[in-house]
C-alpha cells in the first residue's frame, strides 16, 4: 500500500533572555519522512506491551515520534507537557523560571499551529509545571521535543485500556477489570474476630499482629490521605458515625477531583461521592471505626481521614482519571495535616503528571504507599505498576495465607516491591473484611489493594506512637520489624510488617 508522506520541519531554538513574552527565535529547517497515516491502537498498544514485556515499563520520551503523534491523534490531540529547566524542576512554586518557559512554550506552539494561544491551551496548573495542550501538526510535538525546556510530552488522553479491550474483545469485571462492585457477603465466623466494643478484626490483621498493636497505638493524631474512587454515601461509619464505639474525637474530609466528562476542557468534578465501591473498601481498610454495630474495624480506628475520589475507577485511564490523581496528589501534599498518602490504583507505563503529582507531595514530607499491582483480564504479564514503581513510593502487595511467601492469584510481584500483606486464605480463597458500600452490611476486598491500604494503617499506629518522628524514621522502623530485614527478597521486599515489633 502506498504511504503517504509529507515534510516535517524541526526547528532548531535559541532563546534569548527577554523582558517581553515573546521569544526571539533562530530557525534551521531541516526535512525528515514522517508516514502521515497515524498508527492504529492495535500497533501502538502492542508496543507498549512489548516494552513492559521486556523491560517491566513503558515511557512515552522512548517513543518514536510517529507513535507519539498516533497516539495524541487517537486522544483527542490532547498533549501534555511538563517543563522546567531540568528534570527536577516541576515545582513551579520553587521554580523562578516557571513562567518565562511557560510563555515561550505556549507562543512556540501557537506559532507552529499557527492559531491563538487561547485556542491550543486547555489547562496550565497551579502547582506544577505542566500544561495540556491542543496538537494538530506532528512537526508541533517534533519542536517540542528538541526543546532544552521540555522535561517530557505525552499524549494526554490516549486511553490504553479502553483500546486494548476493544482490540481484543476482551471483557472487564469488577475482580478483574475495573475493581469496581457494591456487593456485600456474609461473613465466615472463622474470618473474623468480636473485639470490643463490637467489631469485628478481619483475619488478615492477625497475621500482622494489628490487634497486639492496638494496646499501644490507634492511630489517633495521624491524618491518613486515601486517593481512589471516593466514599459511599451509604455508608454512615464512614460518614456521620466515623466517630462511633472507640473511636472518637477524629475527622473525615471527602474531596473530588475527578471529572466524568468525555470533554478534556470540562472541569466540574462529579463530587466526593464513591460511584464503583473500591474507595470505599479501601478507606475502610484504613480506618473504619471500632464499632459497636458488629461490623469491621480498620487498621488505624483512631486516625484522621482525608479521602479523594479522584478517578471512575482503578486503572487510570485518560485525561480526566490521570489529572484527577495529579490533583489530588497536590491537593494532600499542600495539606500539612497529612502524614501518610495510600493510592491503591496505577497503570502500567509512567504518566508524567501523576509521577510530578506523587514528587510534589513527597518533597513535603509524605509517606506515600502504592499498590505493586492486581492483574486486570489482560494485564498478568505485568510486573509492579506506575507509580509503585517509583524511588518515592512504598510499594505493597499481597500473599496467601502459607508458610512460604506465595503471591495472591491476582497480585503483582517485583524488584519494586517494599512490603507483603496476607490477605488470601488458601483453602477458601477469601481475603479481607471490609464494610460494604452499604450501613450495616459487610463484604470482602482482596489484591495489592487491600494490602496497600493495609500497611498505610500500620504506618499510621507507628506515626501516632512517635508522633515527632519524620517519614523515613517511621519507614525504617516498618523495615526493621518485617521478616526478611535486613535484607530485600527479590519478588517480596522486606517481607510481612510486624505491627507489633513496628509499635514497641
């Protein structure tokens, strides 16, 4: 088939120091052969996975410019750019160069597009330094890329999820795709444990010795921040009863940042309110109260919770998802109240925003904890997924109830990898207690999820016990009570926290 061609031309950029908005450019045209047709999401997809495949992760920099372009021509030509002056220069608050680059990249596109820059820019953000932009000439994201001030440029709404299921005619459900469900079970007597005043702790705290840990921390003082899919409305533990049997003279915030929208210039978000069931499992897990009404208790009952629904669901995909999760991650990093952030959801290449969202909040002083990974239908060949992967995150994942570490049926495992939760029976295939999107029903909740907001609960009881401690004491002291220190398993980390030896 004959393709079709057209000449790009790369511009070679000086800017000179200017007290105007406008930079003085040097150009030097040069040609290269570039196939106009844009690449189908079945080719680009499969690059991806090969990537991933071979090398446990994707990043868009090591993309070709062709599937660069496909790919922004596949999500609505919507590209982000993070600049700075180097790659550790996203904080645009500690960034005096910020808006200067700013202004040069917008005026450089606008001319390449050659249209308005009210028409090309659809969001500058307030914290970091990224923009989202309209593209239409692929010779646009060319200049870019030869920028000196362009830390990354990625297409912003290319949703690989979605077309990876569209190409395959696979089919997600709630254990295996999205991690959404609202449904409740009955629990096994032999799941739980009646502790005072009435409440129930889950099997899988045991294993960790969580209740053993209670006798010298609850959590209180500690403000937990949870970013996932937000709370139930329907459920009042985690709502006007947060304080409620021990647990008492706490709070509960509840923010959203996501925007259902299928419009990337759209910024009303849909509210706090969870609408899939996993946030609410997860902040459960976290620090629903030591109850009398005979439901679960979470790890740090006595802590303070700030919840983000900050996507539709677990695998973060496109524009709206992706941003949601950079917000909230300014929004708890902003927030000095917050000690401990718990995210149990990613993707499996990096996604420049979150990775500046996750660094924003680590650079004050947060302990982040991420989940290595629960497999979608079509995602077993991954290893630990974006962000656990990265240098400032804890990454967790879960194991089955036997002697010998054995990953959960649908966990991630990796180099990455911090710590182990136990979350799986063997012989029954159950996993972790939760309260349900609903009052006064129950339910169970398994995966790298649970176990990441597991260990963020534990984090918590040692933070309340050593209350002037910084993050990386608090890391430590997890580090030194958990079964392989002081050294690092290959697959597992440091193994299985021991909540009690962490508190003592």
């Amino acid at each position: 088939m004959r393709k079709n061609y057209f000449k790009i031309l790369v511009f070679s950029l000086f800017v000179v120091a200017s007290c105007t908005n406008d930079a003085n450019i040097e150009v030097e045209k040069s040609t290269i052969n570039f196939d106009k047709d844009p690449l189908s999401t079945k080719l680009i997809n499969e690059s991806i996975n090969e990537s991933v495949k071979a090398t446990g992760k994707f990043y868009w920099k090591n993309a070709s410019l062709q599937m660069l372009w496909s790919a922004t021509q596949h999500g609505n030509k919507l590209v982000t750019i993070g600049f700075g002056t180097g790659a550790n220069d996203f904080d645009k608050t500690k960034s005096p160069k910020s808006n200067q680059i700013e202004t040069e990249l917008l005026n450089l596109i606008a001319n390449s597009e050659k249209t308005e820059i009210e028409k090309i820019l659809v969001y500058k953000d307030e914290f970091l330094n990224l923009i989202d932009v309209v593209i239409n000439e692929p010779e646009t994201l060319e200049l870019l890329r030869r920028n000196p001030n362009t830390r990354y440029i990625e297409p912003a709404d290319y949703k690989y999820f979605q077309f990876e299921s569209e190409n395959n005619a696979y089919r997600s459900s709630s254990s295996g795709g999205s991690g959404c469900g609202f449904d409740t079970a009955t629990l096994s007597v032999a799941d739980y444990t009646t502790v005072t005043p009435n409440a129930k702790a889950p099997w899988t705290f045991y294993k960790h010795n969580i209740p053993s840990a209670w006798s010298y921390s609850s959590g209180a003082g500690i403000t937990v921040g949870v970013i996932d899919t937000g709370i139930s409305p329907n459920q009042t533990l985690m709502g006007s009863s947060f304080n409620n049997g021990l647990s008492s003279g706490r709070s509960i915030q509840k923010y959203g940042t996501y925007v259902d929208s299928i419009w990337p210039w759209s910024s009303s978000t849909d509210g706090p309110n969870d609408q899939c069931g996993h946030g609410t499992s997860m902040a459960s897990t976290v620090a629903a109260p030591r109850n009398n009404t005979g439901m679960p208790v979470g790890v740090a009952y006595n802590a303070n919770l700030i919840t983000y629904r900050a996507a539709s669901n677990v695998v973060l995909d496109g524009y709206h998802e992706q941003k949601g999760v950079q917000n909230a991650f300014t929004g708890l990093g902003n927030n000095s109240n917050v000690k401990i952030i718990s995210m149990s959801m990613g993707h499996i290449f990096s996604v420049g925003r979150i990775e500046d969202g996750v660094r924003y909040a680590y650079a004050r002083g947060k302990l982040i904890f991420c989940a290595g990974g629960t497999s979608t239908s079509f995602t077993t060949f991954v290893g630990v997924i974006f962000p656990a992967w990265m240098s400032e995150t804890v990454a967790v994942t879960g194991l089955k109830d036997t002697t010998n570490y054995q990953k959960c049926d649908v966990c991630h495992s990796g180099s990455e990898i911090d710590f182990t939760v136990v979350m799986e029976r063997s012989s029954t295939g159950n996993t972790s207690p939760v309260l349900s999107y609903y009052t006064n029903q129950s339910n169970y909740v398994g995966g790298s999820s649970v176990a990441t907001a597991t260990t963020a609960g534990i984090a918590a009881l040692v933070w309340s016990k050593h209350p002037t401690w910084t993050r990386d004491q608090v890391f430590t002291k997890m580090k030194q009570s958990a079964a392989y220190y002081p050294n690092k398993n290959s697959q597992f980390g440091y193994g299985n926290v021991n909540a009690l030896l962490a508190v003592q």
